[in-house]
C-alpha cells in the first residue's frame, strides 16, 4: 500500500519533471510486481499521449489564462487552510450551544421539584405543579 502510493506520487511527478535514476527505477520494479500500478502508469501513458496530440507545442498561451490559472491555484489553496473555515467553524459551535442549552431548558422544565432537605436525601414536593402530561399509567384505572 506504501508502495502503491508512493508509486502515484512519482507518476504525478514524472509529468512535471524528470525522475531521479532512483526514482524511475522504483517505478519500473514496482510496476513490474503490482498489476493495479501497472494499469494506472498504462492509462496515464496513453492520456499523455492523447494530451500531445490535443495540445501542439507551439500553442500560445494568453497572459490572461495564465492569471485564472493561477487565481484558481490559490483559491484551492486557500480553502484548505483552516482560516478559510474558521467562520463555518465559529457558527457551527455557537448553534450546537444553543441546541444543548434548549435542551437543558426543556429537560428542567418537566422535571419533578424538589425540596431543600438534609444532604444526601430528596424528598418529593407534592405541592409543586402536576407534570404537563397527564398521567397515562392505565393500572390505576382498574384499582
């Protein structure tokens, strides 16, 4: 699996320059063992092949391409930095706060009351309000 990803990175690379002898021999044994790689640097030739024949070489790029070329490169790189984040981060914190404070509020709410006792016992304040429900226990009714 190291193998395999390491041989993905120097074929990304073999595009844009020219392999170390160490390089290029790592690929031609690695290929030589995995049939996956070996199918992945087939394909790759052949779409540079069709990429050449697509593209003459005396194609002349506008100053302008160049620059929505590299505008696009640091968008992509902008947006995998944190700060990019940060505010979608910030919001997100503060709605699961006021989720869990909701939640608090309205789990208090149906709560049985309490009275102040000695510590370590709680007894039941009967003179607190009835619960919002009704009670639907049906063994009471047959008493």
């Amino acid at each position: 699996m190291l193998g395999c990803r390491r041989h993905a990175r120097l074929l990304d690379k073999s595009r844009d320059a020219e392999l170390s002898t160490r390089e290029a021999l790592f690929l031609a044994n690695h290929e030589s063992r995995c049939e996956r790689c070996a199918a992945l640097a087939e394909a790759d030739w052949g779409l540079s092949v069709l990429r050449e024949q697509a593209f003459p070489e005396d194609l002349e790029l506008s100053p302008q391409f160049t620059a929505n070329v590299v505008a696009m490169v640091r968008v992509d790189r902008g947006r995998e930095r944190v700060s990019y984040w940060a505010p979608a981060m910030v919001g997100a914190t503060v709605a699961a706060i006021a989720v869990m404070v909701m939640l608090q509020l309205f789990s208090r709410a149906n709560a049985p009351a309490f009275t102040n006792s000695p510590v370590g016992e709680a007894r039941l304040d009967r003179s607190a309000e009835p619960p919002a429900f009704p009670n639907l226990d049906r063994s009471s009714d047959h008493k």
